[in-house]
C-alpha cells in the first residue's frame, strides 16, 4: 500500500510542518511526500498526484487551501482513480458530518491531532478486514453512512512525536516552521488555539537538540507556530539564548509573542540581540476596549505601548503589529482610533487583517449575537457586522492594500513621516483614507504598478491635494534614492542633482582615504555602491548595504563640504 501526503503550501518557500510530522510517526509504510503551492496551475498539481500511483492520498486542509484541494479532490474522483482520499488539519476537524456530505468525493477525515490517528489508520486499513470503529479521531463511510468516531485525548507527553525533518531536505532560502509548544493559555473568541485551551510542551533537551540541526541549515527563516511563544518567559529567554548563541548562519526567526506580558529582564535580554537575528509578531488586533472584552481579550495597553517603544528603540527586532477589522464593538471609527494608535508605535509592518468566523471557536457561535456575515466558503470572512458595513469593509479593503504598499516595505519612511506629521497630524488613517480616495478616482487598484510608479503616484497625490512643499519633495527624493540603488532619479524629483557630482564620484571611487573610510574593508570596485546627489541644502552621501535587511539598506552621510568644488 502506498501512500501519498500532498501539501498544498501557500508559497514555494514554506515547508510544510503537518505533512513531515505524519511520515515521521509512520515510518515503516510506503510514504512519499510531494509539496505544492496554491499558485501552481491544478493540472499539474493531478499530474504529479498521479504519479505517485498511490493507493491513499493525504490532504492537510486550512482555510486558505481547502477550496482548492476540493477541487483536486473532485477530479480525481470523477476519473475514477484507485485512490482514496483522506483529509486532515483544522478545516477538515469540524462539522465534519456537514463536510463530507458536501464533498462525497472524501473518504476518511482525520480530527484534532493527527499524529497517533493516522498511524493507527494505516496499520488497520492494510488488514483483511480491517475495523475502523476502533480507531479514535477517525471519521468514514461505510455503506453509504458517515461515521464519525469518538475523539481522541490530546498527545501528553510531546517528545514522543519524532523530529520532522530529514537530513537531506532542501530548505536554501526556505522558510521553515517549528514548534516548541502546542496550546494557547488565552481564550480570545475568534481564534483556533482557543480550543486547546491546555499548553503542553517540547522538553527543553529536545528543543534545543531540534534548533541545533535547524540553525545548521541554509534556511532563510525559521518561524515559530506556537501561538503565544513568551507564556514562559523563562522557558522563552532560554530558547532565545540558545538561538543566540548558536545561529552561525544569521538567519531570521520568527515568534507570535504577547507584549504586555513582557518584562524588563525579557527586555535588557532582546535589546542585546543582533540586528534582525529575531522577528516579532505582536497581535493587538484591537484597541478598543468593548472590543477586548467582547473577544475575551485581556490586554494592559499601556503595557504594552510601554514595551513596543522600548523594543523600537535599539532597532535590532523586526516587529509585525496586527489589527483585525470586524470585530465586534469595532466600527470605522472606532477601528480608526485603533490603527492610529499603533501607527504611532512606528512598527516595521502592520498587518491588517479581517475577522475569519471559523468552525469552532466562541466567535462562531456569537454570529448571530452581533449580526456578522461572512462568507460561507473558505476563508469565512467577514462581510458585515452589526458595527460595520460592507462598503466600510471594502474601503479597509484598500487602505490594507496601500499599508502593505507604502508602509510595509519600508520604501517610504522618510516622505510618509512627512505627510503624517505635517499634512494629517491627527491621524495617520486619515491620510490613508484620503489616499485612498485618490487611488479609487483615478483607477489606480486595477492596475499593476512598479515601485518607480508608486513614488510618481505619491507624488501626484499630494500635488493634487495641494499641499506640495519642497520638504516634502526632499524627503520623497531622499527615500527614492535610499531604495533604489540602480535606478536614475526621475525629472520630477530632480535629477540633475546628481549628475553635478559624477566626476566627483569617479574621483571617490578611486580614492584610498574615502574607500578606507566608509568601506573598509573593501576589496575591488565600489563605484556602484554608492551615490551623491543633493537632498534640499545638503549634499548626501549614500552607501548601500544589505539589500533585504530594513535596518541596515543603506547608510547616509552629510558631505556638505564637496559644496563648491
């Protein structure tokens, strides 16, 4: 019997977690694990399938895949392939009556956790006359019946589940999850982990033996899936030392953290760290405090106001803030009052989601309390509430889209910080909003655009808006030129002020003391590493550095003293 685990990731870059953990329980049958992403076209994704010639086929299933992996699902059924189809992960786990009813074409669902379920799946389904009835966490038909098995008790003791990865795995440039823990000490309404309200743990010994192989390799990331990694902060701080001391590789690792839990010693322990050696995602999601209360949100603001900032101060953590609009007791201008008050804390991303209703969780059993509709196929978003409207929603809806554009990549810090101090001063939403106004006008959420573009279109925006300065001409002149190491500057932002000095720069380039200066040490050409042009009053000297790293693109220099020769 040969059996195929199909990952259907969200990007090329990820490594499936779920699908390794399954073959690594059951190592003594005929496993074969293919990864795919959602971007790939499905013929090919049903070619590759049926390849594999296997006589079950695995789907992990979320929120984001489900649809497509039904469809795959659907086809394989239709051209009577031999194999049987199982399900597993959170959106195969509930309703599960209702799912396979909608979706004849699944033969088994695997709930809750899969690891122990799916072992015992395969050592009995290979049998003469093998009884399903038996296994725990096990849903299947028979004579055209659904039968769903009493669930299983949770894993007790997680060392027990054997390290997911293999030596030989491919992970260059790859992101790759890993887990210390699994639960969620916190009950907030609208989320999965809210369910296992139990947290169990990886034992030390074997966390740091996991991390010791991890940080061996050449991955570009390593994110942490436990939901709230800092329950321990001990535990935490330990980890994170390890990590510290043993990531040779300087590669980036990601943790979901609670702020307001953080402590001083937590604090003087990061602010040593190197820069963007750790990555935090803080989810604020509201702040709002009949918002709070309504999701089961406990969360001191101040506090973690009070942390966020003295993080930001030593620029050496990358920070992800999260907000999710359409939650209850949020309306627009209440969700307003939210984003303005984490855009002040000057994070490098603010994710802004939107309230997925899943099977499962408290929120899902409030719809009705709150008047939320939401779609009724994957992902379950949000589509109104009795707080907020649709056309409310789609307006959030694009401002996401510019938060992502001009905020999150960091192209655009000097001439927004402009904008919101001086233009909208009392709310950085504002400018987002009208913004936003102007991109719907002109047509301009249709189109693809270029970042060269995106400066052209801020540019235009505030022209139109009439509030065009040279300050702000500088400061949109200063970050074109901070990002785009290759790229001329464009007419409108002045381009001749950088040609004057191209004899000058050939000068530099080949001269000792400025090389051993602002490049040692240097070997080779560096005419290409750096520029002079002239920023208002001031003469700028940029040198680039790493290309991807926010905190270290590029370096700037007051050279004033060039002026006049």
């Amino acid at each position: 019997m040969k059996v195929l685990l199909a990952a259907i990731d969200s990007k090329f870059i990820h490594a499936n977690l779920a699908v390794r953990y399954l073959k690594k329980c059951c190592d003594e049958f005929d496993i074969e694990i293919k990864e795919f992403t959602i971007n790939q076209k499905i013929e090919y994704i049903l070619g590759e399938i049926l390849s594999s010639d296997a006589d079950i086929i695995c789907f992990s299933c979320y929120i984001w895949n489900v649809d497509y992996i039904n469809d795959i699902s659907y086809i394989l059924k239709e051209a009577k392939n031999k194999a049987r189809i199982l399900y597993g992960g959170p959106e195969a786990s509930f309703e599960i009556k209702n799912m396979m009813e909608n979706n004849p074409f699944i033969d088994y669902i695997i709930y809750g956790e899969g690891e122990a379920t799916f072992k015992e799946f395969l050592e009995e389904i290979q049998k003469l006359n093998p009884n399903l009835y038996k296994i725990k966490g096990l849903a299947f038909k028979e004579n055209g019946n659904i039968v769903i098995n009493d669930g299983r008790k949770l894993i007790d003791n997680l060392d027990d589940i054997k390290y997911p990865y293999d030596p030989d795995d491919e992970f260059d440039n790859k992101i790759i999850y890993y887990e210390s823990s699994r639960g969620c000490p916190f009950n907030c309404s609208f989320c999965m982990s809210s369910i296992d309200k139990k947290m169990r743990i990886f034992s030390m010994e074997r966390v740091k033996r996991d991390l010791k192989m991890l940080l061996n390799t050449k991955a570009r990331q390593i994110k942490f899936v436990d939901r709230t990694f800092n329950a321990d902060y001990r535990r935490s701080m330990e980890i994170m030392q390890y990590i510290a001391e043993n990531n040779k590789n300087y590669m980036t690792i990601h943790f979901e953290i609670t702020a307001d839990i953080i402590n001083d010693e937590f604090l003087n322990f990061i602010c040593k760290m190197p820069v963007n050696m750790f990555q935090f995602e803080i989810g604020v999601q509201s702040l709002n405090e009949d918002t709070l209360l309504e999701t089961n949100r406990r969360m001191d603001k101040y506090k973690l106001f009070h942390v966020i900032e003295e993080i930001s101060k030593n620029n050496n953590i990358h920070m992800h803030l999260d907000l999710i609009a359409g939650l209850p007791c949020e309306d627009y201008s209440s969700f307003q009052t939210s984003f303005d008050g984490i855009h002040m804390l000057n994070a490098e991303k603010i994710q802004l989601g939107f309230l997925k209703v899943l099977k499962g969780t408290k929120m899902y059993e409030d719809k009705d309390k709150h008047r939320i509709k939401y779609m009724h196929k994957a992902p379950y978003e949000v589509i109104s509430t009795k707080y907020i409207t649709l056309t409310e929603l789609l307006k959030l809806k694009n401002i996401e889209e510019l938060v992502d554009k001009y905020y999150n990549e960091k192209y655009f810090n000097n001439s927004l910080k402009y904008i919101i101090d001086n233009i909208f001063p009392d709310s950085a939403f504002k400018f987002y909003d009208s913004f936003s106004e102007y991109w719907q006008k002109n047509d301009l959420y249709n189109k693809s655009h270029s970042r060269k573009k995106l400066y052209k279109i801020l540019y235009d925006y505030i022209e139109y808006i009439n509030k065009m300065s040279n300050e702000f001409a500088s400061s949109l002149k200063f970050d074109y030129i901070f990002n785009n190491q290759y790229e001329d500057i464009p007419d409108y932002l002045g381009r001749e002020s950088e040609d004057k000095f191209k004899n000058i720069k050939r000068h530099l380039a080949n001269d000792g003391e400025f090389k051993n200066k602002y490049f040692s040490p240097f070997e080779g050409k560096i005419i290409n590493d750096f520029r002079i042009a002239e920023i208002g009053e001031d003469i700028i000297l940029f040198i680039y550095k790493e290309k991807d790293n926010i905190f270290n693109r590029c370096e700037t220099y007051d050279i004033n003293y060039l002026r006049g020769d």
